[in-house]
C-alpha cells in the first residue's frame, strides 16, 4: 500500500467508527455505570473495557505507521465520562493527520506483540490482518455486549450507515 492508501485504511476508517463510539455511549440510558460493567462472558472484558481498548488500537495502528511515539490521551478511565472525552481526543488528533505523514510508513516493517505473541509484519499485514481487525473485534464485541444487556441499538449505530425505522424486525 502507498502512502495515500494506508492513510485511507485507517484514518478515516477510525474517525467514522470512534464518532459511533461516542454517539453510543451518549446513547445509553441512565447512568451507564452498569451496562458498561457488563461482560459477554465471565473471562471476557467489560463492555467499557473493549471499548477503550478499540479506542487504543486507533493510536497502536496509526502511530507505528507515522514511526512516532504513541501519545497519552487525556484519560485512561473506562467509564462513559472517560470513553466519550477519549474519543474527543482521538478526533483531534485523526484530524491533524494527512496522507503525506504516511509516506515514511511504506516498506516499513512494525514489530508488536499481540498477546503473549511477539510479531514482525509488513506494515500492509499489520493494518489489514491485525490493527484494524482488532479495533473492529474490540467494537463488536462492546456492541454485542450492549445488546445483550437490552440496550436498545441495532446496526445503524454501530455502523452509522444502516437506517431501519423503530421496531423493525427481520421476518423469522
């Protein structure tokens, strides 16, 4: 991928999906406090938990990319509070980015870990096999979450794309 095409697979990719972090979370009812405590399973995170960690794989992504440092966001908090002043921190700083800070990226290899797994990958297999993919994981599964506890949300807000009217339901 070239500089442009690696700047159009994350950047704004990221702003879209962490504005529906934002207006989901500003769409839970009451104090949220106990939805976002919520799990899937007993092992699993919290739905607050996956949602910070998809926040944080918007800068693991795209900062080895630019070759600088991750920055800190101004909290690390996990609650709805937390969570939607971190998504006004990574719209900030998604919005200072443009395709040319990416042409250093091209032809670069970015070493992680991935778990207890340490990888070296082309900086196309890191976007596209893992970065990305993860950040989606960590989203559908907060999504998944919210449902389960009888949040009222469907596919529009998780993908801002989709529009169904109140109530619809697929025939079974």
């Amino acid at each position: 991928m070239d500089a442009a095409g690696l700047f159009t697979a994350t950047v704004p990719v990221f702003r879209h999906y962490v504005t529906q972090i934002d207006r989901l979370l500003s769409a839970l009812p009451g104090d949220p406090t106990g939805l976002l405590e919520r799990r899937l399973a007993e092992a699993g995170f919290t739905a607050g938990e996956h949602l910070h960690t998809a926040q944080g794989f918007v800068l693991r992504t795209v900062f080895p990319l630019l070759g600088r440092e991750i920055p800190a966001l101004s909290t690390e908090r996990a609650d709805a509070d937390g969570l939607i002043r971190r998504c006004q921190d990574l719209r900030d700083i998604l919005d200072g980015l443009t395709p040319e800070g990416f042409g250093a990226a091209v032809g670069r290899v970015v070493s992680h870990t991935a778990g207890m797994a340490e990888l070296r990958q082309s900086v196309d297999d890191y976007v596209t096999l893992y970065a990305v993919p993860n950040f989606f994981f960590h989203l559908t599964m907060a999504y998944a979450t919210l449902r389960q506890a009888g949040v009222d949300i469907g596919k529009a807000d998780f993908d801002g794309q989709h529009s169904y009217p109140k109530g619809f339901r697929f025939p079974d």
